[in-house]
C-alpha cells in the first residue's frame, strides 16, 4: 500500500500514539509505546483470544491495545492484508526458499 506523507500524518493526528516506518515492501503503522507494528498487536490479541491473556503474557498495554484495535476498526483492509502477509507455512517457504531446509 502506497501511502502520501500527507496521509500518514493525518492518521498520525487521528490516532496519537501511531507513526509510520518503512519495511522492504511499504510503510506501516506501528504503535510507538509498544514498539510493535500495528498488525503484530493485533495478531498476538487474536491468537491470545482475551485482553486479560494478552495483559499476563505480553508486555502490550490496555492502552497500547487499544490504540492498536482502533486504527484496525478504522483501516481493516490495511491490517488484514499483513495478517495474511505474515501467514507463511513453512511450505510456502521452502517453496520460495529451496535451499532453506537440508535434506541431510
């Protein structure tokens, strides 16, 4: 996704607490207090399944929680399009990746 700064920095003043950094293949959202990008929030609250196991097992805030949830409620398809980015079976990444796996 391709983003103007213009944008970046009104989702900035929207959301304070969100900035924006660059990876290989785009920019994304991260929640600065957390240092965590926006999706991984999300992910580990998904796999955890309860606010109250994320609190005990992460060192995620409620407050970083929930900054995180509402930037995922407002731009959903951003969010969802890292879930699924980060989904690699390790079948998918012998297949892009031949050499990763010895057959020793």
């Amino acid at each position: 996704m391709i983003m103007s700064s213009t944008e970046e920095g009104a989702r900035a003043w929207r959301f304070p607490g969100i900035a924006f950094r660059r990876s290989a293949q785009s920019r994304r959202a991260w929640v600065v207090d957390a240092g965590m990008n926006v999706w991984e929030i999300i992910e580990a609250f998904q796999a955890l399944g309860s606010q109250e196991r994320l609190r005990r097992e992460t060192d995620i805030s409620d407050l970083d929680l929930r900054l995180a949830l509402a930037y995922y409620q407002q731009y959903p398809e951003e969010i969802e399009q890292a879930l699924t980015a980060n989904r690699v079976t390790l079948g998918d990444l012998v297949a892009r990746y031949p050499g990763l796996i010895s057959n020793q």
